[in-house]
C-alpha cells in the first residue's frame, strides 16, 4: 500500500510539471543547435543559453514539486496518506530527481553527440562541458534541500539566489585554471588530474547534500 501510495505522488508530480520539463528540453536543444551549427556572436549566445536553460530548471523545479505543495495547502493530505516522513522525502527526491534528470541527460547526451559527431567544436572541450553541466545539477540538489528541509519560500529564494549568482564566478575560476583551459581547443578530450578532481569533488557535494537532506528530515517532530 504504501509503495503504491509513493508511486502515485511520483506520478502526480509528473503530470504537473511536464510542461516545464518540455519546455526546458526544447529551449535546450534549440540552443545547442544554434551553438554548433552558428558562428560568432551566435555560438557564443547558444551556449550560454545551453546551460542557462538547466539553470532555470534547477531552480524553478523544487518551487514547483516541493514548495507549492506546502504554499497550496495540500501537504496536510498527503501526510494524512499511510506514508511516513521519510517516505514522502524518498518520493519527492526520486520525482524531483528524475525530473531534473530526463532534461539534464537529454541535452548533455545530445551534446555529446553532436561534438562527436559534428566536428564542429574541438573534443578537447568535453571535459570542461561535463564540469559545466554538473553545476547545475549540485544547485539542484542544494536547492530542492532547502525547500524540503527549510519548508519555506524564503529559504528556498534565498539558496536560489545565492546558486544562481555564484555561476559566473565559478566559470570565471574555472577558465582561470591553466590545466582545464589548456586543452578546450584540442583534438582530443584530455582527461588530466584537475578535470577528475574537479568532477569528484561536484559529485561528492551531490551525496554529502542528499545524505544531510534525508538526515535532517528523519529528525523532525513537526512535518506538516
């Protein structure tokens, strides 16, 4: 019973933000095009509006899945469902999840494949393009934390704000760094020490916010 329960609440929010996840993929991929099939100021345009398209996706998904749940008053129902906490936490974290990555995996694969096969951007750009794309997702993660853990609009804003204006910086550090910008024109993807430790470390701060997600939910007294 219960498994069907979380089930139906993974379907439910599905149902009500496929528009946006379309819309995500479609703005995606018309970037992408633009940024390899363009040229100059174009390219440049499509590829920001590559990752830009992720961004507001990471950010606009848990507000929609998570926090409208609670804003629309309908929380109190679910929870009147025979789930638990815990339960209600794992559902929305595969939904949220899932959501986020059907889009994020569509159009990183997609690129992929149109530099494999292309030609038209050099190869030695893909190590920077997965650093690039897990950003969004670890805002994701520590987005949809913030509005299961911190049950607020403000909290969810705040931790919004604060991912989405750090980008730039972190792009900024990134094509700073000698041993990733070095080899974005090569012929071959150069899977080099600062490459590998810069996509643990993104992957790592993905498990460690998960984890600290589900710790602090397990803990609470109050849910609704």
């Amino acid at each position: 019973m219960t498994s069907s329960v979380i089930g139906h609440l993974i379907l439910k929010d599905w149902r009500l933000n496929r528009p946006l996840i379309s819309l995500c993929i479609g703005v995606g991929l018309i970037a992408l095009v633009i940024a390899l099939y363009a040229g100059g100021v174009a390219r440049l345009l499509g590829s920001v509006w590559f990752f830009v398209s992720l961004c507001i996706l990471g950010s606009m998904l848990p507000a929609s899945a998570i926090l409208n749940e609670r804003k629309k008053q309908t929380l109190a129902f679910v929870m009147s469902l025979p789930v638990s906490s815990v339960q209600y936490t794992i559902a929305k974290a595969l939904s949220t999840s899932a959501m986020f990555l059907v889009p994020w995996l569509t159009l990183l694969v997609s690129a992929l494949i149109l530099i494999e096969t292309r030609h038209a951007i050099p190869h030695g750009i893909i190590p920077i393009l997965l650093i690039l794309a897990m950003l969004p997702l670890v805002a994701f993660c520590l987005i949809s934390a913030a509005a299961l853990v911190g049950e607020s609009e403000g909290w969810l804003i705040g931790v919004s704000i604060l991912c989405n204006s750090s980008y730039w910086f972190v792009w900024y550090l990134l094509a700073r760094t000698p041993s990733l910008s070095a080899n974005w024109a090569g012929p071959v993807a150069v899977w080099n020490t600062a490459a590998i430790t810069v996509l643990s470390v993104e992957l790592g701060s993905i498990a460690f916010i998960v984890g600290l997600t589900f710790f602090f939910q397990s803990r609470k007294r109050n849910f609704i």
